[in-house]
C-alpha cells in the first residue's frame, strides 16, 4: 500500500526510479554526479537502512554502500547479524557532492537544502519499502527522516518518529567510524554502531 501522500510523484514506479534520478533538477547536484544512485533491496522489508549521499566509489557504481563506508557497514553488519540482502538500503541524498581536487574528487556534505529537494524521492522509496524500523546512519539521515538536525552523538541509540509516523533508530555513519583518529575511541564508537546494527536485525 502507499503512503496517502498526494505530493508524491504518482508516475514514478520501482522500474522507472533510476532514469527518474537521473534526470532530477529538483537541486543542482545531478549536475555534476555521474548517476542517480536508487536504493537496492526488497520492497517491502521491514527494515530500511538510510545513509547520507553516495560516494565516490558508489557515484561510479550506480550502487549504495559499495565503498569504503559500505565495507565498514558490511564488517560491523556481519557480526551484528544483520543480513543486508533482506533490507532495503539507500541515501538521504541521491547524488554524490564533491568538490574536485586534482584528479580526486573530496566529499562534501549535503546542504540542508538539498537534503529537503530530495527528500520527495525518499518519501517515495518508502511508500514502496513501508518499512517497520528505519535505521537512520548519521547526521543527514536523521535530519531527511526526522526534520531535526539536533546533535547525532546525543540521540544515537535512540529511536525517534519519522516526519512519516514510522520509528527511527538513529545510529553513526560508517564513514565517521573510519575518520576517527583515536583507537580507542574508533573502537568505542564501532561497538555502539555494531549493537545498533544488531537491534535493527531483530526486526528482520
Ligand atoms: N556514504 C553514504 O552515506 N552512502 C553511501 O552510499 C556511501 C557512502
């Protein structure tokens, strides 16, 4: 069943979701990115996993989670128990955001701006998904599914309600367990991303 949500696009199907991405003008980014990148996994699942936009790696893929933030997601999934086939995984945003650099092209985070244009379409990947837990993965997850940028680091491992009326757990992003300098502290913030993997694996 859909959402009764009126606002939503209302020709857009599974199938025509990616050549709808990729031909978005609701915010400048497609303009840069080389592809839309949709969301893959069952629809419907009881569990959606959201991330923040695609990255490099995942730009030239055309497939969420695929570089080094997916391998770490992958790692901890695994010993949390979580079987990543049966959730439906995708990115608040769904083109990458970079700044060039030579030959490298540096991530940037997503304006808020961008973050409310695309939210449409991932208001329409949850019309499909109706997903029972939503695993909110960082800071601009948590803002496209909740409407609140308050501090991550205060409200993960809590679940909130969606814009939507669906539950949220809101958990760290990935790549923030790669960027952190101190080992302890890096394994410290994998324990807490791994025993929030494990609670969304209980709703599989
Ligand atoms: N980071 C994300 O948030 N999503 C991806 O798909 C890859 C990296």
């Amino acid at each position: 069943a859909r959402l009764p949500d009126h606002s939503l696009p209302q020709d857009v199907t599974p199938a025509s979701f990616k050549a709808h991405l990729d031909a978005c003008t609701r915010c400048p980014l497609g303009g840069c990115a080389t592809q839309g990148v949709a969301g893959e996994g069952p629809r419907p699942a009881a569990l959606m996993v959201v991330g923040e936009q695609p990255g490099d790696a995942e730009d030239l893929a055309g497939r969420p989670f695929v570089g080094p933030a997916g391998q770490m997601f992958d790692a901890c999934a695994a010993e949390a128990g979580l079987d990543r086939g049966r959730a439906y995984v995708t990115n608040a945003v769904k083109h990458f955001k970079f700044a060039p650099r030579g030959k490298r092209r540096l991530h940037q985070r997503p304006g808020a701006g961008e973050v409310m244009a695309c939210k449409w379409w991932l208001g329409l990947e949850r019309s499909w998904v109706q997903p029972r837990l939503t695993l909110a993965m960082g800071a601009t997850a948590a803002l496209a599914l909740t409407g609140s940028g308050e501090r991550l680091l205060q409200r993960r491992g809590t679940v909130e309600r969606a814009e939507d009326g669906g539950a949220v757990l809101l958990t760290l992003h990935p790549s923030y367990l790669l960027r952190l300098p101190d080992e302890a502290a890096a394994a410290r913030a994998r324990a807490e991303f791994t025993a929030d993997l494990a609670r969304a694996a209980d709703f599989l």
